[in-house]
C-alpha cells in the first residue's frame, strides 16, 4: 500500500492534463474533457488539439460514456491514504523553495504543476512558491531557471479563471513582461500572457500594462517563427478589449502582422480583423500600399477561418472609403466573393455577400 497508484494518461484530457470529469469525442477519434474542448472550439480554433487536422465549423462532440465509467471506477478504488501521502510529500517538496532556486528543484515544482492535478497546483500557488516563480522568470540568466518557472506558472493557469485572476494580483505581470524582451524565453512568455488574457479583467490590465503590448509588438517584427505566432496569437486574445486595438495599432504592429498574413498566418488575419473595429486600424490599413491584394490572396488560397477575416476587414475598409472599393475591384474581389457567396460556411457567405453589395454599389453608381 506504500507505492502511488498512476492513474492511466488516457484519462486525462490533451488539453488540461487533468482527469476527465465529461470526456467527448471529437470526429478526429480523440477524446477530450468537454469543458476543455469547447473553450478550445469557443477560440476560434477549427482543428483537431491532438492531430491538427482541420474540423467542421460546429463537430460534434460525442459522450464517452465508456471512458467515463472506466475512470469513475478507478477513482472510486483509488486508496485516500496514497493521496494523503502525497500531498504530505509535495507540501514537503515546497517547503524549503526560496530565491535562488536552482534548476533540480524547480525541475520538481514544474512536474508537480504537470501531473498533481489541481490539487497539487493549488498547492504549488499557496505555498508562497510564486514569488520565487517570477523572480526567476524575470531573469534571463541562468535561461534554464526562467524556463522552468515561466513554464510553471503556465501550468498553474490551467486551474481557471481564479488563479488567472490571483497570479496577476500577486504581481506574475511584470516578470513575464520582462521575459517578453528577448532571448529563449520570450514566446514562451507570450503564450503565458495568452491565458493570463483569458480573463476579461485581465485583458485590460495586461493592456495597460506600458511594456506590454509594445514587447508584443517587437516581437512580432524581430522574433523568430515560433515567437511571432505566439505573439500574434497574445494579441488576438488581449485585442478583444475594444482599447487594446488601439495600443496595438499605436505600438506599430499592423506591418508586421500584414507580413505574417503574406506568409499564411491565420491568427494574424484574425488580429486584422479585430484591429479593423477601431478607427485607428482603418486609417492605418488604407495607408498600407498592396494591403488589399494581400488580402486577396487570403481570399484565394487561405483558410476557411482566415477567409472570414479578411472578408471582415475587406468589409470594414470599403464601407466608408470609394478609394478601397475601387482599389478592390481592381484586385479582382468582387468576382471572388461572388462565388464566395454561396460558400457553405455560412459566415463566409454573409460576408461574401455584403461585400459584393458594396463594391457593386460603386460599380454601378458609386456612394450617395
């Protein structure tokens, strides 16, 4: 009775690594906790978290109900006395946790964020650990400390909402601001600021933050592949707080993001979209020379999700400006949408549609 029983890794869900409490199957064949798929779907995202194969716009989610009963039994067996010791080891773990830290003992805060369930992770946030976490993750030197609690702190996050709430409240915003400034540590950091942002209150306090958005922003003009996208997929998030479009705009952002959308970047069409809603975004896009046939070529050969945005953004441009309309006409978009139109995602077929409405009110007689 004195070894730990594991508990088998296909119960736990992809996403969160904790036991599914609803587990769903996607049409990939995979099996998720609900909960967490849907916040996944409710993203935006339209591919498969386990394989990357693209999915329907609404897939199904099937009960398992199978794997349900497998893991109710299991739970049910599981001895509480092995589940006492452990968090009597953990919480001995913890104890002497002070800065500096070294890379070992870091190495086992993390793996008890990773595999302790939520349990454990509440334990990691309560111990006081935190305050060393961003000491570290403030500090390039030595890299492997700042990965270990930038990556930490990650996983900590994944207990919702609250503790979203609490690492920012407890000060976690300036360290991982500064891990923003380069070196290896700087996407991962970024996607850190991606699931703090979950949360609407946060959304505007990272946004506030004066580092922040601008570091986003460099990012995205100087970073590698990996810190680009990450950095873009922050700015989705924290740009659906209508005042950040702005920051955004103002810390000079769109070039880099038409550049990545040249590149066949869908999130960075999606933070087009978004930055298209302020009158800061607009005036910038129009300035842009040969935005319009970027977007044109997303039409053509983006994704389905890519092709809504940048119909968005065609449609918020050419709204107000005779001189976007034409200069969309002249890229061949008119004749684009109209097969667009009928498209079977319905989103891309409504925007598809007033776009046509537009550019034909201009073509056969202009604005009134």
């Amino acid at each position: 009775m004195g070894m730990e029983v594991e508990l088998p890794d296909d119960f736990r869900c992809p996403i969160s690594l904790e036991v599914m409490t609803d587990p769903v199957i996607l049409p990939s064949g995979h099996t998720f906790d609900r909960a967490s798929i849907q916040r996944w779907l409710n993203s935006g995202n339209l591919t498969c978290p386990v394989t990357n194969l693209p999915l329907s716009p609404s897939p199904s989610l099937i009960p398992n109900h199978a794997l349900r009963s497998l893991i109710s039994s299991f739970l049910a067996q599981r001895p509480t006395a092995i589940d006492a010791a452990a968090d009597n080891r953990d919480a001995l773990l913890l104890a002497p946790l002070s800065f500096p830290s070294d890379a070992p003992t870091l190495a086992a805060v993390l793996r008890l964020a990773q595999r302790g369930g939520p349990n454990s992770r509440r334990l990691v946030a309560d111990s006081g650990a935190a305050s060393v976490l961003f000491r570290h993750a403030a500090a390039p030197d030595p890299p492997d400390l700042q990965d270990l609690s930038l990556r930490t702190l990650l996983h900590l996050t994944l207990d919702g909402d609250d503790a979203r709430l609490g690492l920012v409240a407890e000060g976690a915003l300036d360290p991982v601001v500064a891990a923003l400034r380069g070196g290896p540590a700087a996407a991962l950091a970024a996607t850190l600021l991606t699931s703090l942002a979950v949360v609407d209150v946060n959304k505007a306090t990272i946004g506030a933050h004066p580092a922040a958005i601008p570091l986003l922003a460099a990012l995205l003009r100087y970073g590698d592949g990996r810190e680009r996208r990450e950095a873009a997929t922050a700015l989705y998030e924290l740009c659906k707080f209508a005042e950040n479009r702005r920051r955004t705009v103002r810390a000079g952002a769109l070039l880099p993001l038409v550049r990545l959308t040249r590149e066949g970047s869908e999130r960075a069409v999606r933070v087009l979209g978004l930055l298209a809603k302020c009158r800061e975004g607009k005036e910038e896009m129009r300035k842009l020379i040969g935005f319009i046939n970027v977007l044109s070529e997303v039409l053509r050969a983006g994704s389905p999700r890519g092709i809504e945005h940048a119909l968005l953004v065609l449609n918020y441009l050419c709204s107000d400006s005779r001189e976007m309309a034409f200069t969309a006409i002249k890229e061949g978009i008119l004749d684009l949408c109209s097969v667009l139109a009928g498209d079977m995602n319905p989103n891309i077929g409504k925007n598809a549609m007033e776009l046509v409405l537009r550019l034909e009110k201009e073509q056969f007689g202009g604005y009134s």
